[in-house]
C-alpha cells in the first residue's frame, strides 16, 4: 500500500491514551480515550477537562494530568493482575 495525502500508513496511526476519573455523584471510575501522541499530551497537559458520564448522565470537569496518571496507573494494575 502506497501512501497518499488522505491514507496515513497504518504504522501512521496515532496512539490513544486512557484517562480515568470518577464520578462525582456516583463514586464510579469513568475512562475516556485521547489522543496518545506527544504533541496532544503536552497541549492538554495543564487543562480541564469536560465530559459526559455514562453512569449520571451529568458532565463532569476533570484535570487531564491528574485523569492521565490514573489511566496510566489503571492500565499497569490491570498487566499486573493479568500476570
């Protein structure tokens, strides 16, 4: 397959990372994919978040940095449990 303008490569695909938060109203953890790639990681690195939550129906404001590093720490105790 040839690369064109509008067909990234598949090794061209950018990475997603999961962030965690908990719901407020609930108690329940919620996880939403971003982009993964370094250049949205360092954008949305000091920022609020907004999202809906599937377990209340409400929207939720959220730091990215501290939901980044507990998607990030979600992930590790998941392999470990795998192991």
């Amino acid at each position: 397959m040839t690369k064109t303008a509008s067909q990234p490569l598949e090794s061209e695909a950018k990475p997603f990372t999961r962030l965690r938060f908990r719901c407020a109203a609930t108690g329940k953890l919620v996880d939403y994919e971003v982009p993964g790639d370094a250049k949205t990681l360092k954008d949305l690195w000091s920022r609020s978040l907004w999202r809906s939550c599937r377990h209340c129906g409400r929207v939720h404001r959220f730091a990215f940095r501290s939901a980044y590093i507990d998607g990030i720490l979600g992930a590790s105790r998941w392999v470990a449990e795998q192991a």
